[in-house]
C-alpha cells in the first residue's frame, strides 16, 4: 500500500476555455511537468521536493487533484482561485474531498490489474442476491470514468442498465455475475444457518463464486482483490475457493470501497442484474415487486402474491428470513 496519508479533490469541469487556463497555471507551476494518460486531455505532475501532486484533465470533464497533504494542499489552492476569480457559469464547476475511508481506498496500492467485488438485493426483500466481480487494468478503469461510472448508489434505476452494458462492452471476459434467485437463497440460507452460519457468509459464498468465475478466464500468479466490505474479513477467506487460493489472490476488505473504479463497475453489474431479476419475477407472478426491505408496499404486494399463488409461492419471490414475512403472513390480513 502506498501512503495513506494523501489528499484528494474532484471538480467537474466542462468550460473548455477554463480546461486551458488551469492547465497553463499548472505548467506554470515551479517542478511541473505535462504528461500524457489514456482518456486524458492532460496529466500534470507537480513535484515539491520528494512529494508529487497529480492533476488530470479527463476528457469528460472530470478533474482530479490527488497527493499529500501539504503539497496537495498548495496546489488545489491555486486551481479553486482560480476557478472563483474567473466567472465561470456556477454549475460548470464542483469539487468534493474524499472521508479518511474513501482516502484509505484511493491510497491502496493493487498493481497493474486488480479486481473488484460488489452485490446488490442484500437488503431487499423481494428478488436475489447478486454478486459481481470486475477485472481492470489502469487503462480500462480510465474509459470507466470516462462513461461515468461510480457507485451504483449514485445513479438511477434507469442508467444503470445503460451503463452495465457498457461495462460489459469495455470489460468482455473480465466481468462476471452471480445471481440467487430466492428459491435458491431460501435453500442455502436455510443449510448455512443449520451450520451455525451467518448471512454475511451466504453473502462471501457468492462473491467466492463470481470470483472463482472470472478467474477461470482471466488466470493470474498474483492479484489483489478489493471487496467493498460486509462483515469479518474472515467470512472472506474461508470462502474462497481453490482457484482463487491457487493463484495466490492477495484478498483487500474495505468499508466504501466503491471509490475504486473496479469496485464502483462491479456495483453497477450487480444493481443491474438485481433489477432485471426482480421485473422478471414480477412478470412470473403478476404483481409489482417493490424494492427495499419492509414498508407498506412491500407488505401489500406480499399478500397480493399470497392471494394469486398461495403461501408457497411468496418463497420464489422473497428472502422468507426477513421479518417481512412475519408481517405478511399475520393471520386474518390478506
């Protein structure tokens, strides 16, 4: 890992003129040096002594100021003056600094090609739990900004499909799935809690498998795989399969690991099949299936499937562990 202990600012900044302006303060900049980057109309690399700060200019519009504190610091002071002093429309610019976990997460040092893991449906009671695995290298997680890609929380319900596609597009044999659909997480739920076991470790079963999916085609002695974090990293370990172990995966769990383009396309992937799932499980039953995890819709739309179907049926559509069910099922309701 590299320090930890870097600063980071994004800006969106689509004023052509301002993209030149800030460049040329950069390279004005004493120990700056242009650069060229895949998906970049620029990168520049301004050097303090032993420290770097590093400015790109994403051709989408994206600007991005990392490096530590102190140098950091000098630098994004320069470009928001200039940004404030300029008149440019408000809108055509915004920055954001990052949490110390985000930081932790953009700090990591995962190699040339790296892995990232994300689900979907966890917390919804209606349709499946979805596990998603993305392989980039530097250059592909480049053209993932450039589409705009970043946490599935982040983005519509309608975009998420268009993006998914194109992540698919860009990613070809280095993107996989892994779906249960809610017969099958009933029954494994029901198996890993005969064991002793908790959700988290269905959750880590299911990562294991996209994992071991992707890595059956995309072979590597050593790679590190970041996991958007869920419970003990234990639960993890113990989960990964003999491929995984075979190629010796150097395995990384952190909270808001979404900030790491791999991780963020892998969200998307997830979110997407999750929602494909749930309309065809809709149509399967002919009610709406709300998302989340208990609140009146979803209680009613229970019941509903309970009057077309039966109560054996509401186990096709929905995590029966959650205390939804409960709700559903009161006597005399439905």
């Amino acid at each position: 890992m590299e320090n930890a202990n870097r600063a980071y600012s994004k800006y969106k900044l689509t004023d052509k003129g301002m993209q030149q302006k800030i460049r040329a303060l950069l390279l004005d900049m004493p120990g700056a040096v242009e650069e060229q980057e895949a998906n970049c109309l620029y990168r520049a690399r301004v050097r303090r002594g032993a420290e770097e700060v590093f400015v790109r200019q994403f051709l989408s519009g994206t600007l991005t100021v990392d490096g530590p504190p102190a140098s950091f610091a000098e630098v994004d002071n320069h470009i928001k003056k200039l940004l404030a002093t300029t008149g440019v429309p408000e809108g055509q610019f915004s920055s954001g600094k990052l949490t110390k976990q985000e930081q932790a997460v953009k700090s990591l040092d995962l190699g040339n090609r790296w892995i990232g893991m994300d689900e979907a449906g966890k917390g919804d009671y209606f349709g499946s739990l979805v596990s998603a695995a993305v392989l980039v290298d530097e250059k592909i997680a480049a053209i993932l900004e450039t589409l705009g890609v970043q946490d599935s929380k982040r983005i519509s319900d309608e975009r998420i499909g268009q993006l998914a596609t194109q992540i698919n597009q860009v990613c070809g044999q280095g993107a996989r799935v892994v779906s249960l659909k809610p017969e099958a997480y009933n029954r494994l739920y029901t198996e890993f809690k005969a064991e002793g076991k908790k959700l988290n470790e269905l959750l880590a079963w299911t990562h294991a498998r996209a994992l071991e999916d992707l890595l059956v085609v995309n072979s590597h002695n050593q790679i590190a795989v970041l996991v958007d974090q869920f419970g003990k990293e234990s639960y993890m370990q113990r989960a990964l399969l003999q491929k995984s172990k075979t190629l010796d995966v150097k395995l990384v769990q952190l909270p808001k690991a979404e900030v790491n383009m791999a991780v963020a396309a892998a969200s998307i992937l997830a979110r997407a099949e999750f929602l494909k799932s749930l309309k065809q499980l809709a149509k399967e039953c002919g009610v709406e299936l709300p998302k989340g995890g208990s609140n009146p819709q979803i209680i009613a739309a229970g019941r509903k499937v309970l009057e077309k179907s039966g109560e054996t049926s509401l186990g096709k559509v929905a995590k029966l562990h959650f205390k939804t069910t409960g709700e559903v099922l009161q006597k005399g309701l439905w």
